[in-house]
C-alpha cells in the first residue's frame, strides 16, 4: 500500500533478503548471542542491517544469511 512503510513488494524472481538473529535459551531471555557466534556458515563479512530503535531496545542483531531465496521459485533441497 502506498504510505505504508515496512512494506516490500516482490515480483516472482526477485531476491528476498533473510536475516539471522540473536539466539539465546528459553529459560534465560538476557542470554543471548549472535548467530554468527554458533558454529554454523559463517559469510566471509557479515553484513548487519540497520535496525528500528524498537529493534535496538529488544536488543536485535540482525544480519543477512546466507540463504539464497528468490520469491515464488521453487527449488529443491540444498546445503548451504
């Protein structure tokens, strides 16, 4: 809708961005870690998106993954 800000419109095979966040135990919601802290594929730069003061206050992390998605392509299973 026109005005409305957050909203992203994709046409089919366009890249959609997904981010990773921070990641912590649910018994414990002020420990928490990047994402990139974990032992999982790590890009080369991690680039963080710039984030909402709301975002910020919730202590957010957010950095894009490393995931390649395109919007309304159907792929089959793949190892990152």
């Amino acid at each position: 809708e026109p005005g409305v800000e957050g909203v992203t419109h994709y046409k089919a095979g366009d890249p959609v961005i997904l981010y990773v966040n921070k990641v912590g135990p649910y018994h414990n919601p002020q420990e928490t870690y990047h994402y990139y802290q974990l032992p999982v594929c790590c890009p080369e730069k991690i680039r963080h998106k710039s984030l909402s003061l709301g975002e910020v206050l919730d202590g957010d992390r957010m950095a894009e993954s490393l995931y390649e998605i395109r919007f309304r392509e159907n792929v089959e299973k793949r190892i990152l």
